[in-house]
C-alpha cells in the first residue's frame, strides 16, 4: 500500500496565454502569483505551490483526448466555500456545475483553456469514512444553506482563497477504466473507495475518499493529447520522504515502466492513458 501521508501537490498546465490565464486564477479563481519567469508562472494561498502553468502560445484546449478531467482545490472551512461563492455570485464568474457528493460540497468551472477546477470543502471525515463506498453520489449543491454560513453573502469581503487551501485531488480523464484502476491501485498501491462500473473510478491514500478519479465519460478509447494543446503537463504526487519515492519507482519499474528522473529530485510516470505523474517528497 501506499504511504497513508500520500497527497496531491502542484498541477502543471499548458496555456495559449499567461497573461489571460494568471488574470482568471487571480480575479475569478483567488490564487495569488508565487513566483513569475518568462512563459511560467506558480501559484498558489502564500504557501506550497498548487498550480503551475506554462505558456504554449496559441494551443487549442485538450479536448477529444485522454488528460485532465479537472484539479480539485481543498479549502479548510465551509465558510470559505461560502465566501468564495458569494464572490462568484457577484462577479458573475460562470460556474459548470454545484454538487453536494455526501463526503464534500463542490463547486466546478473551467479556465480560458478549457481546464476543469473544483472549488470543494470535505465534510467531516467521521461523517463519510468507512462509507464512501455506497454514499459517494452527486446531488444538487444546497447553495441556501452555504451562504448562510455568512451574515451578509452581498457585502462578503472577498481577498482570494483561503490560506491553507491546497491541492485535495486530481481527476484525470482516461481510456480505459480497467486498466487505470489495475495502475493506480495495483501498481501504485492507492485505495479503491469507489466505483462506477468502468465509466469512474475514486482511489485514495489513508482511507481519504478520493486523491484519483478517472473516468471515460469524454475519454474512452481516447489517446493522450499532442504536445501541442493546452493540456496536463503532469501532476504531482507527494510522498513521506525520498525513500517512499524511491519505493513507489520500484513498483512502477517491475510493472514494465521505466521511471523518469525530474530535476530537483523524484520521478515522472505515465498513468496507461499517458497522464504523467510527478512523484516527489513532500512535507
């Protein structure tokens, strides 16, 4: 099995525009630039990096094609939820979607690129865990009752997204959900805590409801995506320290894989659907 401490850490993207992309994740979405060099840009609350994105100027989005379903950013408390909705509300950001899945509530839309993001809170883990099995669903977001975690939603004051925010999962889309179960699972020692027949699979670390989704719903059969699309450059799965590194690497290389080395330390892997995988030390 895979170290129970495993979680998701940075996203790297591809972008036709920087400049229009860093204007959207600050404005609509709340993130702050980290750090800016030329065609890439890092950003994130003011801590770790949750989202990296490379500028390919003029790439068409990544649609038709195996890659990223959407990233999902984890704020600490429901109220931040509420905040950043209220904001939404009345800055008109488009939303795709609302969803209260039993184990958290979600709000989802899409950049410039046509990149998925959830904005989620996790409801209390003794209420869901041991359950997420056979109550993991998707029903309409009550928005009634999460803005009223606030006094005022027309006058919250709104300066980004909450401190702590941080990378909760990855939902990739793939070509085949059997065999993306066998890696994740199989190869990578994840935990299945749900399943959709073959269409979706949720998989996750120490009992978590989910780090992984994959699913086929817009993917099956697909290929990965040309070098050339706004797509998923790869994600990041951060792991205890160099030797849990150093062990998932081991599995991934007797599974027929030969890792990649990443500069500044850990490893690149390919999920069977392309999507690359950055494993690294975190804290």
């Amino acid at each position: 099995m895979i170290p129970a401490e495993t979680r998701m850490g940075a996203v790297h993207l591809s972008v036709a525009d920087l400049d229009r992309s860093l204007r959207f994740y600050e404005e609509a979405v709340g993130l702050r630039v980290h750090e800016r060099s030329g065609g890439r840009a890092a950003l994130g609350t003011g801590g770790e990096d949750l989202l990296v994105l490379v500028e390919q100027p003029g790439a068409r989005p990544a649609l038709g094609y195996s890659g990223l379903f959407h990233f999902a950013l984890l704020v600490p408390e429901r109220a931040d939820l509420a905040r950043w909705l209220a904001h939404a509300a009345r800055d008109e950001v488009p939303l795709a979607g609302l969803s209260d899945h039993f184990v958290s509530e979600a709000i989802y839309l899409s950049d410039p690129d046509e990149h998925g993001i959830e904005i989620y809170r996790d409801r209390p883990r003794e209420g869901w865990e041991g359950q997420v099995a056979r109550r993991l669903t998707t029903l309409p977001l009550d928005t009634d009752s999460l803005l009223s975690e606030l006094a005022d939603p027309l006058r919250e004051p709104f300066e980004g997204l909450a401190e702590g925010t941080v990378m909760g999962h990855v939902h990739f889309r793939v070509a085949d959900g059997t065999r993306s179960v066998d890696f994740y699972g199989g190869v990578l020692g994840l935990d299945l805590m749900a399943q959709l027949g073959d269409q979706a699979a949720f998989l996750g670390a120490g009992g978590y409801h989910h780090h992984v989704g994959a699913n086929t719903w817009q993917s099956a059969g697909a290929p990965a995506a040309p070098p050339d699309l706004a797509g998923l450059r790869h994600a990041t799965v951060l792991l205890p320290d160099a030797a849990a590194v150093d062990a998932l690497a081991g599995q991934v290389e007797r599974a027929g894989q030969v890792p990649e080395p990443l500069d500044g330390g850990g490893m690149l892997v390919r999920d069977p659907s392309g999507n690359a995988l950055a494993l690294r030390a975190g804290t």
